[in-house]
C-alpha cells in the first residue's frame, strides 16, 4: 500500500504540472473567445447588412462564443481546483513534518469552565483540535468540537464511528477529492446559519396562485402580441404587454427584494454543498454509519438533484444584477417574479430536508478529519471498548501531539470502579504530561479514533480534569475557591450517580500544606466510595500513605529522576511506588537562586 506521504508529494508534483497546462490553456481559450466575439460583427462590415452570408456567419460565431465562455469557465474551475488540491497536499506534508499552523486552532470552542477541554488543551494553538481539524465546514468544524468535548459514550456507537474511520482512512483520494469540493468556497458562521434559517423557516408567498396563473398568462400574451409587430402591422400591443410586465413587477417589489435578499448570492455555497453531495451519492461505503448517512441523501430522491434545482433557480436570480439581462428577461418573461415564484415552491417542498443533509455533510465533514489524523498515524491503534466493567489499559500510551522521537511511552494499567491512582514525582518529572497524555486518548477513543499506543483497552465514561484552575476577577473567585468549587461539579455528579474517570493536579494548591494534606487525604477517601475512577497527581508523599490506608483501593505510582554528576537526569517512565528524589531545592541552587 503506497504511503501517505508518497501520495501527498505525487499529489503536489501532479497539480504542479497540471496548473501550468491549464495556465497555457486558458490564455488560448481567451484569444479564441476575443477572435469569437469580433466574428460576430466582421460579417457585417465585409459582406454588409443585407448580404444573406453576414446573419448566418455571425451566428455561428456567437454559438462559438458562448461555447467558449462555457469552456473558459470550466477550466478555471478545473485550475481553481488543481490549486486547491496542490496546497491541500502541501499542507499534509508540513503535517506530516509536526507543522500544524496552517490548520484552523478552534479557539472559538475553548471554554475554562468545561469538564476537561481546556486542561487538555483540546483547543487553541498547538491543541489536539488543531492536530486534527481538516474540516471544510462550518458544521464539520462543530461536529468535530462536539465529538471531542461532548462524546456519545454509548460502546456501540464508538464502535460503528471506528469502522467509518478505518474505511476513509484507506481512501487517501476520496478524502482529497470531498476536500477539494468542501474549499471550492469557504463559508462563514453567518452564511451557515442563514442556511440553517432556510430549514428551520417556513415561508409565505402571498397571492400564489395569481402569481403561477400569470406566470404562463402574461409572458404566452406578450410573445402572442410580438406577432403583428413583426408583421409591421401595431406595436401597440407588444408595448402594452411590457408595460403591464413593469406594473407587475412593481406591484411586487417587495417580495421579490425579500426573495433576492433570503435567496441571493449563495449560488457559489449552493455549488460547493451540491459537489459534496455528488461526491456522497456517488460512493459506496461498507461502513454501517457511512452507509446510512449516504442513504440519507438518497432516499426518497437524491439530494444533489434537489439542490440542483435549488441552485439553478437562485443563479438564475442573479442574472438581476445585469442590466441590459435583467431589463430584456423582467420585459418578456416576468423573470425576477417567475425566480421568485420557483424559490418559494422549492422551499415549500424541501426546506425540511435541508437541516438533515446539512447534517450528513458535517459527519462526513467530521470522519474525514479524524480519517486523515488515522492515516497519518498508521502505526496508531483503535482501542478496545469495554462495558461490562471499568478498564483503562494501555501497552506503550503516548501523547499523540509529540513528535514520535521525543515522545517517552509508558504501560498503564487501571480497573475497576472506586480506584485512586496516586502520582508522585520531582518538578519537571513527567507527571503533567501523563495526566495529559491518559485523557488525551481517552478524548479519542470516545470519539471512535485511534490511540498513540501499542494497545488500548478502555470504557467509555465521563472524563473530569482539574489541572490548570484560574482565579477570575470578573467572578470574584480566588484561585482556591474556584479551585473547590470545580472539585464539587465532579463530586455533585458522582453522588448523583454518574460514572467518572478523574484527574487530579496537585489538589488544593492554593491553602497551606496542613490543610492541603487533610483535605486531600479526605478527598481520596470519598473518592474510593464512589462509582469513580482518579488520577491524582502530588508533590506531598505523606498522601501516598494512603495505599496503606486502603488497600485495594489507592496505588502509588511515580517519576524517578537520578542526579549524576551534578546533573538531573529524567526519563519520564511510571514506576511503582513513591518518589525518592524531589529537585525543588537543587535546582534554585543550580540556578543560583539560595
């Protein structure tokens, strides 16, 4: 199986190539298009305006014309989508090189107060987020967020969300090509909420059914009155048929300002959502959850062949914005009335329906950013969901943010409910990044993706962190108190019998060293009695007496530094049992700080 980064560097040298063929094509397309139009009207100054060679020559030139301008515009579609593949691939491989800057950070989802998101730093710059957004949605872009802070822990669907990941992560060139489409334009937050408008909406038309009757009346007229005008016999007729076009037209101005403005200047959005669904009918997915999103799109009737038609009638819309068509169609054809009219019946058909493949496109959107992150990660591993009991087992767990040559992996092992884990260890040991590191990929498991281990066990539960707590002036919250009062969400959701992984960072940081032992100690103890497993991480040693304590239930674990030669050596692997070495005094020595 060719690699991924074989794939992206054959990819950019392609589209490399490709856009200078294009380049050349398009400049020989001009010319003909520039020699097309003046054929138009040669003919008539050669052979004159009677001659019967000068109508039929320029004729022909214009159908070449237009034929040219269609030409024209499909090719640089084609060159706007050859760039777009070329910095895609250009992208993955500074991916692949550790590079993520270039990704969006979604910071807009980071949120202090939410149960572990911003200790985990899964959004911001240099997060998980931004490791693994690829989205070319705003809808993919929060399904993402939801599906790492807010996760379905339900086994069965992590399970079905694994399959759909494994299958796109083998389909290097369909996740390229569903990009590529998704980037032809970039919406923003308020264009997808109007089109979130447009299905949660219903809309009214007043006098419908007069406005369908002369749709087909008035045009049918004027076309009928055009007759005795060519015949030389009255213009009079034609000319009232036109006027009485303009009254109509300004009778219902409002409306159709309403329409243009509810409707208008999303043909380009229309065309990048109608490619994405293409792309979706198109495929055949063994994955079940992929498989039932394509259904969605489908059944009754596909749902590209209906946006098509909703995409046609908003572009023909647009042609309002050109005068002389504008003036031409609104004077033989009631045109922005008949656009309007076919907008409303659309929207009364299927605006229901918009939401849901909205939704499928977001999904989709979704796995493929984790699709990619899997494809990048061949060596990763998709964890084992376990139900009936707790387990978190993991053979070789690291942080998946960390480059592979500086990323340290260790074994961990934790079962069973009412469990405390006690970490200790010098400054600057490892400990943080552990905690990290276990909640991190316990994030992508509950999200169905793979792991940065040799092998993972896991049930899916609750994750709640309290690791990097912060005062707030705005709140009138001193570090401790806002401190305790995270330490009590997690409690109140335990006693009210929700399940919880919990990871603890030096508990109680902001009391003195007598009331921070006593309240840990009693704070483990409670813990132990609870549908709940922790993780707490210390500097204080006299809380590891606890394994003592409660046999069974706390276990020490911690990082060793050795110091040698007057230098701290550290190898950030778990250990059994209790540090012996803490490095606080000997580096403000090392510093020349006492």
């Amino acid at each position: 199986m060719q690699s991924v980064k074989v794939f992206y560097q054959e990819q950019s040298e392609d589209c490399t190539i490709q856009l200078a063929r294009i380049s050349s094509r398009l400049k020989w397309l001009a010319f003909f298009r520039l020699l097309a139009f003046l054929m138009i009207f040669v003919p008539f100054f050669i052979f004159g305006l009677r001659s019967w060679v000068s109508l039929p020559v320029s004729l022909a030139a214009l159908f070449v014309f237009f034929f040219l301008v269609k030409k024209h515009i499909q090719t640089e579609r084609k060159q706007k989508e050859t760039a777009i593949r070329k910095k895609l691939a250009e992208d993955e491989l500074l991916a692949l090189g550790h590079k993520f800057s270039q990704f969006k950070n979604g910071n807009e989802f980071a949120d202090p107060d939410h149960f572990y998101s911003y200790d985990l730093d899964l959004f911001g710059e240099g997060s998980l987020f931004q490791f693994l957004d690829r989205t070319v949605s705003v809808g993919g872009k929060d399904k993402l967020a939801n599906w790492l802070s807010s996760p379905d822990l339900t086994g069965k669907t992590i399970r079905v969300k694994q399959k759909a990941i494994h299958e796109l992560s083998e389909n290097n060139e369909w996740r390229l090509k569903f990009r590529v489409a998704g980037l032809l334009f970039e919406e923003d937050e308020q264009l997808h909420k109007e089109m979130l408008d447009w299905s949660a909406n219903e809309i009214q038309l007043p006098k419908a059914s007069l406005i369908k009757t002369l749709l087909w009346l008035v045009p049918l007229l004027t076309f009928a009155a055009l007759v005795p005008a060519l015949l030389g016999v009255s213009k009079i007729f034609v000319w009232t048929m036109v006027f009485v076009q303009w009254v109509l037209l300004v009778y219902f101005r409002k409306e159709v300002s309403f329409y243009f403005q509810y409707f208008g200047r999303k043909t380009a959005l229309l065309d990048k959502y109608l490619s994405v669904l293409k792309i979706i009918e198109t495929s055949d997915f063994k994955a079940e959850n992929l498989a039932g999103l394509k259904q969605k799109t489908t059944r009754p009737e596909p749902a590209g062949r209906i946006v098509s038609g909703l995409k046609t009638w908003a572009d023909r819309f647009e042609y309002r914005q050109n005068i002389i068509v504008m003036f031409l169609l609104n004077s033989l054809l009631l045109w922005d009335i008949r656009c309007m009219f076919h907008l409303w019946a659309w929207h009364r058909n299927n605006h229901e329906k918009l939401a849901a493949w909205l939704n499928v496109i977001a999904e989709f959107d979704a796995f493929v950013s984790l699709a990619n992150y899997a494809a990048n990660q061949p060596q990763f591993v998709y964890p084992e969901v376990v139900e009936d009991s707790f387990v978190y087992s993991a053979k070789e767990l690291g942080h998946p943010l960390l480059e592979s040559h500086k990323r340290v992996c260790n074994d961990f092992d934790i079962s069973g409910w009412s469990k405390v884990m006690i970490i200790t260890g010098a400054n600057m040991a490892g400990k943080s990044t552990f905690l990290r590191t276990v909640g991190v990929n316990l994030v992508l498991s509950c999200a169905g993706a793979p792991v940065c281990a040799a092998g993972m066990r896991f049930t899916p539960v609750l994750l709640y962190t309290n690791m990097r707590t912060t005062d707030s002036l705005q709140k009138e919250e001193s570090y401790f108190f806002a401190e305790l009062k995270r330490i009590k969400r997690v409690l109140d959701l335990l006693e009210q019998g929700t399940p919880a992984f919990v990871i603890l960072d030096e508990m109680l940081k902001g009391t003195n060293s007598v009331d921070k032992l006593n309240g840990s100690k009693a704070l483990v103890e409670k813990l132990t009695h609870l549908k709940s497993v922790s993780l707490v991480a210390t500097h204080d040693l006299k809380l590891s007496e606890m394994e003592h304590e409660l046999p069974g239930k706390v276990v020490n674990r911690c990082f060793e530094i050795r110091i040698v030669n007057d230098e701290m050596i550290f190898d950030y692997k778990l250990s059994q049992g209790i540090t012996q070495t803490m490095n606080a005094t000997f580096l403000m020595r090392k510093m020349g700080i006492i």
